[in-house]
C-alpha cells in the first residue's frame, strides 16, 4: 500500500529553499490570520489589561517573531498574503514605537515597500504607500529616514503622475509622498520639486483645467484632494518669500473648487484657502483680498447650506467646517481645539497646526494618542518636549479597571441611546428644512 503524501512540504521553505520561521498565511485565511496577530496592536493598552503580570520581555520577543515573519510574507508569490503581511505591519507601526527593531531592518523593509508599489495592484500598492509612511513616521528626521526617501520618493512620484495606475493607488501615493517629504526633506530643491509634483495634479481640479483637458471631475477628484492636502502640509514648512509665490499663484483660483459636487474636496479647498489667509497676514498684516466680499458670500453660503438633495449628515459636517474657515478669514479668528492624550494635553491654536494633526491623525488612527506621548518625532513637530517618563505607581493610580470601564461604557451607552431616540423624533427634524 502507497505511503500517504505528506501535507504542507511545500508551504515550509521560502524563497531559494531556505526553512521559514513563521508560517505562511493560505489565500483564503489571509486576512483572518492576519487580524488574529495584530489584533492587540489597535490598542496599547490591551498589553496592560487587568490579571496576572505579563512578562514584558518574552511579549516584546514574541512580538517581534511575528513582525518578522509579516516581513518575510512581503516577498511572497500570492498577492493575498502580501497585502495581509502589509496590512498586519501598518497595524503594529502605527499602534507602537519600534525604532530599534525597525533600525535593524530598515533596508529590507524598504526594499519590500519599493517591489511591492512597482509590482503590485492597485490594493498593494496603497498597503505599500502608507507603509512608507508609517516607516518614515516610525524613524523620524534622521539620515536613515533621508535613505529611505532617496529610494521610496522617486518610486512614489512615478505613481502619482502615471495616468495608467489606478486612482487609488495614485492617491495614496500623493498623500505617502507629501507626509514623507514633510518628515524627512531638508534640501529645499527637493521640497520644491515635490510640491510642483503635487500642484500638476490637483490644478487638473480647476475649471479651466478641466474644460481644456476634459477631465472628468467626479473621476479623479479623490487625488485631486490628495494631492491639494499633501500640498497644503509642505506648504506650512516653506521658506516666507515661496509661500508668498504660491498664495499669489493659487489663492484666486481656489475658490473655484467651493462649487465641486463633491464634498471632500469643498472642505479641502476651504481649509486650504483659510491656511493661505492665516499665512499671509503672518507675512503682512495688512494682507488684502480684492474678491474678499465674493469669496465671503460664498463661505457663508457653504455655512448655512440648506438644500434637500445632499444628506443631512454631509450638511452638517459642511456647515462646521465652513462656520470655522468663514470666522477665519472674515474675522481671524480660529476656535481652539484640546486634545487629551494620556496625562498630557494640546491645544490647537491655528489652522496650520490643524493641518498637521489632522494629516497624521488621518494615517496612524487610533495610535494617534500613543504617537503623540511617545513618537520623538511628532512631540517636536508640535513642540511637546521630551516624552514624559511615569513610574508604574503613577500609572497604576491612572489605570481604571475592568469593572469600572464597563460601568461607564453602559451608562454612556444609555445616555447615546436617549439621545439618539430624541433625534429619531421627527418633531426633532423640523429645523432641518428651514
């Protein structure tokens, strides 16, 4: 009687016949395989929760055994794996600092990021760029950083300004690249040829553009609103007299893009116009707009927007956000925001500051807070300091255990649910239509 084959031989070599350490996710389980990894990463926290002592050392090794091995998936045949193996990385570079483990492997790291934003699809090659990010963000403003962007910088700008590669991906690439330049570029030359890498793309958006080139609007405006973002955070970082160049050269023209249909990229044009005002009565405080009374109609129209056929919940983020950059360039005023992060808190004071938290908010989510207390880089960004050092009695005191967690998450629930139901109230409603 024949022996039965064995299964699995053939999943326990890498590349060139090496034995791999960690096995290789199946097509099909991919992306579980991947959440039941990182599914610790979201929350820094989790590695603290209340039980017996964990033993940090043997969690950080274990650790970096998984992390290594989601770095060797990036090499694999199957496209599934290789965006799984991306995706469980982004999770853990932007939910914990892991600047030495990454020191080792910098190189390796870029290489893979690099082959999969050439050859990858569309999917991969956005994995791919906003974990280029998430690298540069992880290494700060170093050499090392400045390596990685010598090499990443020209892949990503071959991205962008290829019409054959997928809306998304050239989106994603425009977003990795500006937040990569913001990082790592001191040579202005180069920080001048990325923002006019940027500026071809979304100056498509204008109308006059658009009428000539017959690009359709509804298409491309997502990297248009990259790319006009990406643009707007270099553009707090340029030297005075080029920020006075680009205000003479976008400030009449972006007004335009207040009447797109589409609303992500009203509320980009609004923020970026309310920018260049704060920008340029910081370079002349008589600064004055010629079409000021015009452009104010139309912020205060974007403000009080009351019509029937967008979404009420579009209106209303419309109308927030319009509220605030009408205030700031009628009356140069900003309204404050807090942000809590830990025993810390920031305060928001200026809309450049907004743009800047606002950009990385939007690429390390959740780990936003734990970047902030701990990310060397982002606490001088918005001059924070050194990390603040606690000692375990300190955050013992802080901790809120497990069963008093639960008692305030069911009494917010309860009081979400009321709120909520008087909202559902069609009486609640009737203001809408005025």
């Amino acid at each position: 009687m024949p022996k039965p084959k064995k299964r699995g031989n053939n999943h326990q070599r890498g590349p060139g016949g090496q034995p791999r350490h960690v096995q290789p996710f199946s097509d099909e389980d991919a992306s579980i395989e991947t959440m039941s990894h990182c599914s610790g990463f979201s929350d820094p926290a989790s590695f603290t929760e209340d039980g017996p002592e964990v033993d940090e050392e043997a969690t950080q090794e274990d650790l970096e055994y998984k992390l290594k091995g989601f770095i060797d998936l990036t090499l694999d045949k199957s496209a599934k794996t290789r965006q799984a193996a991306l995706d469980s990385l982004k999770s853990a570079f932007s939910s914990k600092i892991l600047y030495e483990f990454i020191m080792e492997r910098r190189m390796t790291l870029t290489d893979s990021i690099e082959r999969c934003i050439k050859k990858g699809k569309s999917d991969e090659q956005c994995a791919a760029a906003e974990l280029a990010c998430l690298l540069c963000v992880q290494m700060g403003s170093g050499i090392e950083s400045e390596e990685i962007f010598k090499t990443l910088g020209p892949v990503l700008k071959k991205i962008v300004c290829d019409g054959t590669a997928s809306v998304q991906a050239r989106q994603a690439c425009a977003t990795s690249l500006g937040i990569c330049s913001f990082i790592v570029t001191d040579d202005i030359t180069e920080l001048y040829s990325t923002m006019e890498c940027l500026e071809s793309i979304f100056t498509k958006a204008y109308p006059r553009d658009r009428d000539c080139n017959g690009v359709s609007s509804t298409q491309n405006t997502v990297l248009h609103v990259s790319a006009l973002l990406a643009w707007t955070l270099l553009l707090t970082i340029c030297p005075m007299n080029e920020v006075k160049k680009k205000i003479e050269m976008h400030l009449h023209k972006l007004p335009s893009l207040l009447s797109c249909d589409d609303l992500n990229m009203r509320i980009a044009a609004g923020e970026t116009l309310a920018l260049l005002f704060e920008l340029a009565r910081e370079t002349d405080a008589d600064f004055f707009y010629e079409d000021m009374e015009l452009l104010t109609e139309k912020l205060r129209a974007l403000a009080t927007d009351g019509n029937k056929h967008r979404a009420k919940v579009d209106k209303r983020k419309q109308r927030s956000v319009f509220r605030d950059v009408l205030r700031a360039v009628e009356e140069r005023d900003f309204p404050t925001e807090m942000v809590k992060f830990g025993p810390e808190r920031m305060y928001i004071d200026c809309w450049v500051k907004k743009q800047t938290y606002d950009t990385f908010k939007e690429i390390l989510g959740s780990g936003m807070q734990y970047h902030l207390q701990s990310n060397d880089f982002l606490r001088n960004v918005f001059e924070l300091g050194p990390p603040v050092m606690l000692d375990a009695a300190t955050l013992k005191t802080m901790k809120i255990s497990r069963f008093e967690r639960h008692l305030y998450n069911s009494a917010a629930f309860k009081a979400r649910t009321k709120a909520r139901s008087k909202c559902r109230d069609k009486r609640a409603d009737v203001g809408e239509f005025f």
